[in-house]
C-alpha cells in the first residue's frame, strides 16, 4: 500500500520533470507547445496539433535525447548503486567512490585515443558499442578488483573497500588525464567531462546505444532481489537457504557494471547519485531489495533529469557539470551516514 | 537418517578432526560438547557444508551430502551459525521469512505465513516483527536467527538442524526456552544437533550427548552414561561432582569451584597486605591547594 503510493509519486514525479526538462533551458519553450509536440510525435493531439517550426526542432534534436539520456543514466547509476552496495553488504559502496566508474572513463579514454590513433575511426554507431562495451569491461574488472582486495574472512572490509577506491581512482583518474592531454582529439573534450560527468554530448545515436545496456540490468537485477537480501546474513548462508552465490554474485556484478560502464561511456562519472538514491530509496520504505532496485532506478530517473535542469539553469548560458550538482547533494549524505554508523562500521 | 562416516580434517597441516564416525535417528537430540578449541565448530560446518572433509563421508538419508541438490539440501537441513553480521536495516519478520526464500516457488504463501507466525511466536518476537536488526540487542539477534532456521524447516521434518551454541547471549528464560524448542522438534521427528557449553543444559535437554576432545570423538551416550566426575575431568580438566536429581532422575553436574592464589600471578603488581593508594604528584599538589582554600 505504502510502496504503491510510492510508485505513483515517483512515476508522476517524473513525468512532470520531464516536460520541464523539455520546456526550460537557454531557451524558453512554453509547457503547452512540449506537450503538443510530444503527442504529435506520438501520433495523437491535444491543443489542436499546430507545428512550431524551431521549438519542436530545439526538443526533437537537443532536448529530448538529452532528457532521456539523463533518465537512462540515472536508472543505470541508481540501480547499480543498490546492487552493488548489496554485493559488497555495505551502503557506502558506490560505484564512483569504490572506483567502478574511473575503472570505466579510464577504458573509455583509452579507446577513442587508440580508436583514432590505430583505425582512423570506426564508424560511428560501431564505435559507440565498441565504447560501451570497454568502458563496461573497465568497470567490471575494477569491481572484480576492488571486491576481491576487500574481502576479509568472505566479507567485505569497508576500510579496505574505501582505501582500494582511493587508489584507482587517483591512478585512473591520473591516467585518463593523461590520454586526454597527450592525444589531441576533439572526442576526448574535455578532462572535466570525464571527471565531472555531462549530459551534454547527447544525440540519438548514443542514447539508442545506451538503451540497452541499461533497460537489461534495470529489468534483470531485480530478478536477483531475494538473493541480494540473504548476501546481507552472510554469504555462506545463500547457499544454506538454497540459493546459488556464485551465480547471483557474478550476474549482479556483470549486470551493474555493465549500467555503470555505458553510463559513463556516454556521460562521464556522475558521482554520487549511487549513495545518494539507495540511501533515500531505504529511508522511505525499507531495505529489502524486491522494493529498493526498481524504486533506485525510478528515483534516479528522476533525481538526475533535476539536477541537470539545475545544471543548465543556475549560471545560464553556461552549464555546470552535472557532477558538481550531484556532489553537492551525495557528500552531505555520505558523511551523514559515516557519522550515523561511525561506531558500526569500525567494527 | 544421519552417518558421519570417518571424516577427519586439517587446516594447514593441523588435524582438527580426527576419524569421526557417529549416526543419528530421526528423533534424537544430541548435545556437542567439548572445551573450546576441541574441535566442535569444525564438526558444525563441516556438517552444515561450508567446510568439505578431507577423508570420509557425510551421509543424509543415505545420500552423500556433497551430491544433493542445493534446493532439496535446503529443505532438509539448516544451521544456525553462531555469528551472524548483519550490515542492512532489514526487519526482524524480512530476517525470518529468508529463511524460505530457497523454496519460494515450492511452498505456498499461506504455509510461508504460518511457519513466520509461528516461529516468530515460539522465540518470543512477536513483538519486535517490525523492529530493525540493527537495534536490537544480542540475545534478541540470536533469537531472530533461530526463527529463521525453524522456518526454513518448518514443512519438513525429515530434515537435520544443526545449532551452533544457540544459547549465546541469550538470558536464563531463552536459553532454555531454546532448548525446548529444539527437544520438542525432536519429538515431531527432526534430528538435532546442538553445540553447548553449559553441561547442565545439555543433561536436561538432550537424549544423548557427543563430547569431543583434541579433534576425536571421546564420548557418546546417554547424559547418564557420560556426565561423569571423571569424564568432566577429562574433557575439560575440571572437578566436578555429579548427582541424579531425584524428581527428573537426570544428571546434575556441580563444578568445584577453583581457587587460584592472588600473591602467585601478576608480577607487574607489589604484593601487600595493606592497599596503597598512590597519587601523582600534580594529584597531589592540587589536593593541597583545595585543602588550603577550605582552610
């Protein structure tokens, strides 16, 4: 009942957001004009019908793939956020603290300073799978990495977790600045929009790519619910109760990696949005994962298309990098919740 | 059924267990005991799986434990370990109910239902259901994890469950009311085995009772047989005297108090007969100061 209501404040919320993402930017586009170009490309009218020549242009080429870039991103990072914090039994594990997301820019990096340096280019929607794919792997082998530099006695050490984050993201961070500065290439840009995180890049071509890497773990994590619940009583219990540990371990890991990898490969590191979503996701309505996985990626959903409307709105014509928005918002609940369980977690 | 066929065990080349051999009927209630270090927990996992032997066999309803179906192990046995961290604020009744996830598309909801009221009834948490993990104390965790272990159980009792000192931290009334539960399991039929300090518990509760020593198995009987003075000697070095309470006609084993002499360990500490009571000087400085102020 409760998580009903719930769902239907977050699905409204979003969808209100979403037409004043379409609506607010540098240039202003009334409510009424969004709506009606929305509905005549989806095929039906509400005000009539009229066409609005430049607005509905600004919406179907900038804004709209941008918007649903954002929700994609933000279901992606939400999701993997509570999966992994699940895995690694801890709600500090954070794909951009524990370095998954450096992992993943780092591989991005690499592959489009070697994909110009070796094959010239390799056509574009190729080489957007070819990225999506490198940055999933980067994440997935730093998630591997961290996981297993962790584990103590079968169970991850949140001091060992956090310090093994530091590490790569500096020496990943370090490199990524590297390539972007040795290899001149407009596609690198900026250093900022790999550290940062933007929305800005978006085009139909890259949120068509991302589309699956995201809907199949946004679909397929929650399916692994229960067995994320029992990784919380121990490991070893899984396998007691019946379940496979191994199975769920690696298809988590596989599956929020590979939401994480495309998110960054399109947008750069978003931080924070993975602490910051589970954790409000669990105060409102409990930590057992069948209600936290889908409420993190709808919530992240909407979280994100916010904070990039404020990205774009506060220092108008410029844009903040996202990733300052949503540090702004993650490091007071990250610190909140290290003073909360401060005495816990040293245990 | 249960045969534990000659296993033995070593970790990094120190023997734990030693050719241990035992069986156990449905019905009975078997007490593990032993001083610490005997090799008891080893037994525990070893049986519960999470360690594999590395001679003999382990053998459930004639099948070796290593061969079975995950799914069908999980309804034919648990364990209740004896840590058991928990990181996430889940509710005492979503700790419970885990306890049937392994079965979840084979049991109905309304049998899942009963076996989480009932459980929860039995060790006393009807009350905390919705109360977080994370605020409850030691003695009530250990009892949210013994309703979850009878759950897993609870539509089966051809089925082993295996408790790991389950009476830790747990206060007088629950310690027995534990054991109680684990007694009248046995009579439906469900084989039990359970790891005890407290010898006294284990002769009231137990039909029979396992003593373990250096990795082999030393004892095995009725309390009767085996709660001797001279076998507590030998198990845990201990002198005890042993009755038969004559209402219950069980064993009673009354520890000897020991008595250690104070003036012949730590000798960080002078020893004497008068207390001396010994401030630093700054102590001291500003006791005077104080007394001049009265003054």
């Amino acid at each position: 009942m409760k998580r009903t209501v719930i769902y239907t404040c977050l699905g409204a919320g979003l969808l209100v957001s979403i037409c004043f993402s379409l609506a607010l930017g540098a240039m202003r586009i009334p409510l009424k004009e969004v709506i009606d170009t929305l509905s005549h490309t989806l095929g039906f009218t509400v005000f009539g019908g009229t066409h609005h020549g430049i607005n509905e242009g600004v919406i179907m080429m900038i804004r709209l793939p941008r918007t649903l870039m954002g929700i994609l991103v933000g279901a992606a990072l939400g999701i993997s956020g509570a999966a992994i914090q699940g895995i690694f039994r801890n709600p500090l594990a954070e794909p951009s603290l524990v370095g998954i997301s450096a992992g993943a820019s780092l591989m991005a990096v690499l592959i489009i300073a070697f994909e110009t340096l070796l094959f010239s280019s390799l056509g574009q929607v190729l080489g957007y799978y070819l990225l999506a794919f490198g940055a999933f792997a980067g994440a997935g082998i730093t998630a591997m990495l961290v996981y297993n530099l962790s584990k103590v006695n079968g169970q991850a050490n949140v001091s060992t977790m956090l310090l093994a984050g530091i590490a790569i993201n500096a020496m990943a961070g370090a490199l990524t600045g590297l390539v972007t500065y040795l290899a001149d290439e407009q596609k690198l840009r900026s250093i900022t929009f790999w550290m940062m995180g933007s929305l800005g890049g978006a085009t139909w071509q890259n949120v068509s790519c991302l589309f699956p890497f995201v809907i199949i773990p946004v679909i397929g994590l929650p399916f692994l619910s229960r067995g994320l619940n029992l990784f919380a009583i121990g490991e070893s219990q899984v396998e007691l109760i019946g379940l496979n540990p191994k199975r769920i371990k690696i298809l988590v890991v596989v599956l929020a990696t590979m939401a994480v990898g495309a998110s960054v490969a399109v947008s750069g590191i978003i931080g924070f949005i993975g602490l910051l979503i589970p954790h409000l996701t669990r105060l409102m309505g409990g930590v057992d994962h069948r209600f936290v996985l889908p409420v993190s990626a709808l919530m992240g959903a909407l979280v994100l298309t916010l904070a990039d409307m404020v990205s774009r709105l506060v220092v108008q014509p410029i844009e903040l990098p996202i990733g300052v928005v949503t540090a702004l918002m993650g490091t007071p609940i990250f610190l909140y919740i290290l003073i909360k369980d401060k005495k816990k977690l040293v245990n | 059924m249960l045969r534990v066929e000659s296993i033995s065990y070593k970790l990094n080349n120190r023997p734990l267990l030693k050719d241990i051999s035992f069986s156990i009927r449905p019905g009975e209630m078997v007490a593990l005991l032993g001083s610490n270090g005997a090799g008891k927990s080893t037994l525990m996992r070893l049986l519960s799986g999470e360690l594999k032997p590395d001679t003999g066999r382990i053998m459930l309803y004639g099948e070796d434990l290593a061969a079975y179906n995950r799914k069908i192990l999980a309804s034919k046995r648990a364990y209740l370990q004896q840590q058991n961290p928990i990181s996430m604020a889940f509710t005492v009744k979503e700790v419970v109910m885990m306890g049937r996830y392994g079965f979840k598309s084979l049991s109905s909801a309304k049998n899942d239902q009963t076996a989480l009221l009932e459980t929860m009834e039995l060790c006393g948490l009807t009350d905390l259901a919705d109360r977080s993990m994370l605020s409850l104390s030691g003695g009530e965790l250990q009892r949210v994890h013994l309703a979850r272990v009878l759950a897993q159980l609870w539509d089966n009792k051809d089925a082993v469950l295996l408790l790991d000192e389950p009476t830790n931290n747990m206060d007088l009334q629950f310690q027995h009311q534990t054991l109680a539960i684990a007694t009248a399991m046995a009579k439906k039929g469900y084989m039990i085995i359970v790891v005890l300090h407290e010898v006294n518990l284990a002769a009231q509760y137990a039909s029979r009772i396992i003593i373990l020593k250096d990795g082999r198995k030393w004892w095995d009987g009725t309390p009767v047989q085996v709660l001797t003075p001279q076998h507590m000697y030998t198990a845990f070095g201990i002198h005890a005297l042993a009755y038969t309470d004559q209402s219950s006609l069980k064993t009673v084993i009354v520890p000897k108090e020991i008595k250690l002499d104070a003036a012949k360990f730590n000798s960080n500490l002078q020893i004497s007969h008068q207390p001396v009571y010994k401030l630093k000087p700054t102590e001291t400085d500003e006791l005077i100061n104080l007394q001049s102020v009265k003054i």
